[in-house]
C-alpha cells in the first residue's frame, strides 16, 4: 500500500503551490487536510489496508526523510507568503496560515517524532531540526528522556489529568518539559565517564538554533517574517500539546506494592483507529503501541481496540473539540470514568 506516501506527499504540494502562488491553491490545501481528511476517514474503513511484511501501509524510511527536509523549504515558502512577500490578499493569508499550521502540527510533528527515535544519527538530527525550526528543539530531549520514562503519571508534564483543561495544561507542559528535559541532559551527562564539551549540551543547540531562526526570519523576511514565524510556530506547538493532550487524557499508571509505577500498557494512551488520519500522521495515532515498542516504526505499530482504549473519533477531531473544554469533558470524561471501572 501506497497510502503513507499518498496522504503526505499531496499536502506538501499542495502547500508549495498554496505558498508560492497563492489563489485557489490556499483553498485546496486547507480543505485537504481539514474536510477531505475527514471525509475519507469516514468513507474509508480501516481494514482496507492489508497488512505486508513490514506492517500495515508499507513504507521505506525515505518517506521520512523525504519530509523532513521538505519540512525545512515549505516553512520558508509559509514565512514567505505570511510576509507578504508575494502579495497575497487576506483570505489567502488566512488560509495559508491555518493549512501550513496544520500541516506542522500534524504531519511534521508527527514526523520529527519519528525521526527522533530512530537509532541512526542523521536521520535524528533532522528531526530535531525539525523541532528547532519550530522553536520547539527542547521536545527531542523531553519526548524520550521525560515523556517515555514517566507517561501517565504525575512526574510527566505532558500528561494531564481528568478535567484538567488544555488551557490549562499547555503552559503548565511547555514550560515543564523544556525544565524536565533539560534536567534530564544535564544528569545523563554528569554520569558520563568522558569530559564532555559544555558546548555539546543538546540545550545550546535548541536555543542557539531557535534564535539561528529567528534571525534568518528576519534578514530574509524582516519584521512581517519574524511575526509570521512566531504566530505559526506557536499555531504548530499548540497543536503538538493538544495532540499529547488528548492521548493520554485521565489516564494514569497503578503503583505497586515497591511504590514503583507499573510499566507502560496498552490502557494508557488513547488511540484512534481512523485510517486516512492515521496514514497522514504516520500512525501516530495509534499511541499505546509506541509507548509500549518505541523503537518499533510507523508502518508496524499495531491497534487492539479490545485492549487500548479509543477516541470517539479521529485525533485531529478530537484536538479541536479539546480547545472547546466544557464540551471535551461531557464527551471523554465519562470514558475515563468507565475505564477506571473496568481497571478495578
């Protein structure tokens, strides 16, 4: 199956025309990735995509790669038309700010995730690029070193509690991880048995590199570029916090008899078993299997909906309906409840 390729390739076309040209190529990429995405999730059913050899959807670590560095260019061609650069009218700056967020919310995220946790040097290196690009660098060290050791627990900035509102928890797991991740560098360091550079701190480069991006906004673009950058990145960080958000709402880890918390399981993450969503994330939503082989790729992570838990409906749909928290806590409150239940 091709569909990993399909979903993400055709947005990063379709933003590069939207950027570069304007007109009704703004339009198309914003309805691509908000009502064709959805409507294909609803029309297309799951268990068209036949498991190969290497998982569900096959693909080559290219694809990747591929849109890590495509990543790169389609946020100087957003900066460039969010300028005003290329003269754009209102509503395609509209548009195109709202299909370029999305798409680093969503697909990029989704991607540098990816990336960073793969075991080879360069491909992490792009991925936190990626992350840098989006001011964002401190989330390759937070994500594996904070976020993976201390999931669905209250040690975990990045995971909320029942009831707790998004507006809530995005300041609360901005600031949290970038403190607990740099924590966590700091100490792997000074248990290191070489006398390390304190310029290799991985920090220095996330800092270094996020203002590296603002500067090149601004020399390129000037003023009307670094406020572009700024809005967009901070559009596409929120998005990346929703996401965390909703998959791990409620949820926590039992402590044992020792006090030490269980491990990781398939009942705490929430996933969503939609299929066109899913193939334009790189399966990130199927959570629970990443959490438990997190070293395990994109086209293998596997869904057992009798053992982890589902959303209602797709990721991105659920991400909006989170901003909105009265109506988010009458629809997955009472989930968490149940599952509670079925845990006692």
């Amino acid at each position: 199956m091709i569909w990993f390729s399909v979903a993400t390739i055709l947005p990063v076309m379709l933003l590069a025309l939207a950027g570069l040209q304007g007109g009704i190529w703004c339009l198309m990429a914003l309805l691509y990735l908000t009502c064709f995405t959805y409507l294909l999730d609803r029309l297309i059913n799951g268990a068209v995509a036949k498991r190969g050899p290497d998982g569900e959807f096959p693909a080559g670590e290219e694809l990747a790669l591929f849109l890590g560095a495509a990543h790169l260019g389609l946020i100087v061609i957003a900066i460039y038309a969010l300028s005003g650069s290329n003269d754009l009218g209102a509503w395609e700056k509209i548009a195109c700010f709202i299909a370029f967020g999305l798409f680093f919310g969503q697909v990029s995220n989704a991607n540098a995730h990816e990336l960073i946790h793969k075991q080879a040097r360069w491909p992490r290196r792009l991925g936190k690029a990626v992350y840098i690009s989006l001011l964002f660098g401190h989330h390759a060290s937070a994500h594996p070193r904070v976020h993976h050791v201390w999931a669905a627990s209250a040690m975990d900035p990045n995971s909320p509690t029942s009831r707790q509102s998004f507006y809530k928890f995005w300041p609360r797991a901005w600031i949290g991880s970038f403190r607990k991740g740099l924590r966590a560098e700091t100490e792997l360091r000074a248990r290191s048995s070489r006398r390390l550079n304190p310029w290799s701190h991985p920090y220095v480069a996330y800092v270094l590199g996020g203002i590296g991006v603002v500067v090149l906004a601004g020399v390129l673009f000037g003023s009307s570029g670094v406020l572009a950058l700024f809005l967009l990145t901070g559009y596409a960080q929120m998005q990346l916090l929703v996401s965390d958000y909703v998959q791990h709402y409620g949820l926590r880890r039992a402590r044992g008899a020792d006090g030490k918390l269980e491990p990781v399981g398939p009942s705490h993450s929430w996933n969503a078993p939609q299929f066109y969503s899913s193939a334009l994330m790189l399966n990130a939503p199927r959570h629970s299997d990443h959490h438990m082989h997190p070293l395990r790729t994109y086209p293998a992570l596997e869904l057992d909906r009798s053992t982890m838990p589902c959303l209602p409906r797709s990721l991105p749909v659920m991400g909006a309906l989170a901003l909105w928290p009265r109506m988010w806590r009458r629809v997955m409150d009472p989930k968490v409840a149940a599952l509670r239940v079925s845990a006692n």
